[in-house]
C-alpha cells in the first residue's frame, strides 16, 4: 500500500509539473504551502491557469526567501498554506506571526487577492504510521493544538491585513483530528481531502 500511494505521489508530482509549464505565466491563479499545498493539482478545479509553486517541507521563511517568485508572475490572486512544519522546527511563534505578516503584506503590494488557507488538522489515531512519519508519532497530540492555536493567530493577522481567512480545518476535522476519510497519512490529506479543501477555497473566492 505505501508503494503504492508513493507512486501516486510522483504521478500526481508529475502532472502538476506538467500543468505548471504553461500555467505559471502573468495573471495566473497562484499556490503556495508545504506538502499538503505541493499534491493538489489545482488546474483541475479551476479554469483559469493554476500554477502550483508549493514544495514540501517549505515553511513560511523557505517563501519569504522566494517572494520575489511571486512578484514577477504578478498574479491574480494567491493562495497559501503554511505553517505546520514552522511548528515542527521549532519556530518561535511570534517569528511565525511576523513572517505570516510580511509575506501578507508583501502579496498586497502587487495583488489585491491573497487567500491564507487555515493549517490542517493532524491524526494522533493514525495507523499504522509510515516509517517516514515515525519521529512525529510522539508528537502528534500536541502538534493538533498548536496547530489549531496557529491558525487563530493567522486568522487575526488576515482580519489586519485584509487578506482572506479561509476555514479548511473544521471541514477535515473528525473526533479532534484529521478525518481519516480524508487523509493519505497522520499529517497528509490524499484526494478526498483535496476535494474539500478545494471546494471550500472556491466557494470562498466566489463569494468575493
């Protein structure tokens, strides 16, 4: 089953490398995040070009470093989701805040339509974990709570930004964790979980 799942992994990789060859040009819809952002391929929900710049393991200074990526593609609204491997390395939360703050305000300089998609929730439950994922096991439990505290604090600095909150955590959320319907392992959502995600952003840009 692992092998499997990883090699629908590179397929979906593969297509949305494919996919970002002509969508990532002026005016595109913009994606940024980690790995829960990196496996969408976002064209398929959209028809307006969709190009996915996400990279797992990312974290919100990895796009502060390539902030200028974004600048020159001048799109027509970005979405970004970030946050959960910040809290994993440690990150001092108020560093988290500010960089969330910057990168918000730097997308504001060029494109009035910026869209923080919540952080996900995380499955303590999960079994059985894949030997990748084995050092988070002991950890999961309280990643849940920062996570959902995170996004109360990004929640906020959207409202002071202008920026757009969008909920996706309470979709996926099932007895206090990631919905297993939705998730491809104890942190990562497979296609179900895109599915959600996605239907909720749009319905969040169709009502602006």
């Amino acid at each position: 089953n692992q092998l499997r799942t990883m090699r629908d992994v590179d397929r979906q990789t593969a297509l949305i490398r494919e996919n970002n060859r002509t969508a990532c040009a002026e005016g595109c819809y913009l994606f940024l995040g980690d790995s829960n952002m990196e496996l969408i391929n976002v064209q398929e929900y959209f028809a307006h070009p969709s190009c996915n710049l996400a990279v797992r393991g990312y974290t919100t200074e990895s796009i502060l470093k390539e902030k200028d990526k974004a600048a020159a593609l001048k799109p027509k609204l970005i979405v970004m989701l970030v946050g959960g491997n910040d809290l994993l390395k440690g990150t001092p939360r108020e560093r988290i805040a500010d960089n969330y703050r910057s990168l918000i305000l730097f997308f504001k300089s060029f494109c009035d339509r910026v869209y923080c998609l919540s952080n996900l929730p995380v499955n303590n439950r999960y079994e059985p974990i894949p030997p990748q994922l084995a050092h988070l096991a002991s950890r999961l439990s309280r990643l849940s709570e920062d996570l959902a505290s995170l996004n109360a604090e990004l929640e906020a600095i959207c409202r002071e930004t202008n920026a757009v909150y969008v909920d996706v955590y309470s979709h996926l959320l099932k007895d206090g964790g990631l919905n297993p319907a939705y998730a491809r392992d104890p942190v990562h959502i497979g296609p179900l979980g895109h599915d959600i995600v996605m239907k909720v952003l749009k319905d969040s840009i169709e009502r602006r």
